[in-house]
C-alpha cells in the first residue's frame, strides 16, 4: 500500500545551496554533454522526498550513468514524471514525487521546480526555487551554475512551475539523507511499480 510523505522543502534548499557552485561525486556530470540542468534538479528533489520510482523508462531514478530514467535528466521527461502526462500517466509506477503545473505565482514555494522555454516553446532548461523574495524568485541550478540567482535575470520566452504536492512510498522508510547531502552514497527505498492514483 502506497503511503504518502511530505516533501521537505528546507532540505531541498539546502541540497540545493550546498551542490550549486559544485558536483556531488555521486551522481554523473553532464554539464559538456546536454546539460546538468535536470540531473541536478533531480538530486535536490530526492534530497527533499528521499524516494525513487524504479519502474524502467518512465520511473525517476538515478543507480549510475548507465542505469537511470530519462525523466532523471531530461527537461520534458521530468515534466512528463511529475506530471503524469505525455505517457506517464499510464506506464509509470506510483512512487516518487508529484506535482501540478503552478496557475499562479501565489502557489509558488521553495523547492519548487522552474522550466522555461524559448520562442518556439521548447523547454530547455530545469531550475530549482530556493527563495522567495518581494522582488523576485531565487534560483540554483547547474550547468549554468547558480546560486540564489534572480529568476528575473534570465532569458526566456515563457516559463512553467512544476509546485510540488509531495511524493508516495511503498515502504515505511527513507535515504539517509546525510550521505546525499555530504555526497557519501546514495541510499533510497526500494520502490516497485503500483498502480494506485486515479
């Protein structure tokens, strides 16, 4: 029976400031290679729900390299996870964590997921929130590193916030979040595809 846990926002941002100028040494670096954008969105996630959706293709995980899920590192992949839209929404488990597509700025909060798009209404880059300011949001993110920078600096034609409402689990346990954070070791409950949510 899928249980579901709220989605720590204060250890996403801390994930998030601690990673930001650098690279935890457990996870790939694919910043010359597509861009570490959604990976390291991805890692601040876990940081805050401490569960992955190993079901193959349209899960969320990341063991290696060479063993994770698109949606772990590409823009319209982690959308389409978070979302359960574009496929997702019938071939995915039910682990892991989930969101809605934010219809006003007033639903916005740290922790948060920022992708924008160009002009032709390609989504190319993933952000994280990690303040809200009066004047502006707050972002880290990678490849372009950034640290609590102004979301109202960049270049975009539009954007979409990815608010996320929390995440479920399979099992009644957690990562050790400490060895994410210091970049120890990855430890993550063993999720299998359910298919619960309606």
């Amino acid at each position: 029976m899928l249980t579901e846990i709220s989605y720590d926002r204060e250890r996403v941002v801390a994930y998030a400031r601690q990673w930001a100028l650098s690279r935890n040494p457990l996870f790939a670096d694919f910043t010359g290679g597509g861009g570490n954008c959604t990976n390291f969105v991805s890692q601040c996630m876990l940081a805050g729900c401490s569960v992955m959706d190993l079901t193959p293709t349209f899960g969320w995980y990341y063991r290696s390299i060479n063993d994770r899920a698109p949606a772990w590192s590409g823009v319209d992949e982690l959308y389409g996870f978070l979302t359960g839209s574009g496929g997702f929404e019938t071939e995915r488990g039910d682990v892991g964590p989930y969101a809605t597509v934010a219809r006003s700025m007033r639903q916005v909060e740290i922790g948060d997921v920022v992708q924008l798009a160009n002009s032709a209404g390609e989504y190319y880059h993933t952000l994280i929130i990690s303040e809200i300011t009066p004047n502006d949001i707050l972002i880290c993110a990678h490849s372009d590193d950034a640290l609590d920078r102004p979301l109202s600096s960049y270049n975009y034609a539009s954007l979409r916030v990815l608010h996320i409402m929390g995440a479920f689990i399979d099992l009644p346990s957690e990562i050790a979040y400490e060895n994410l954070l210091t970049g120890n070791a990855i430890e993550t409950v063993v999720a299998t595809s359910v298919n619960v949510r309606g």
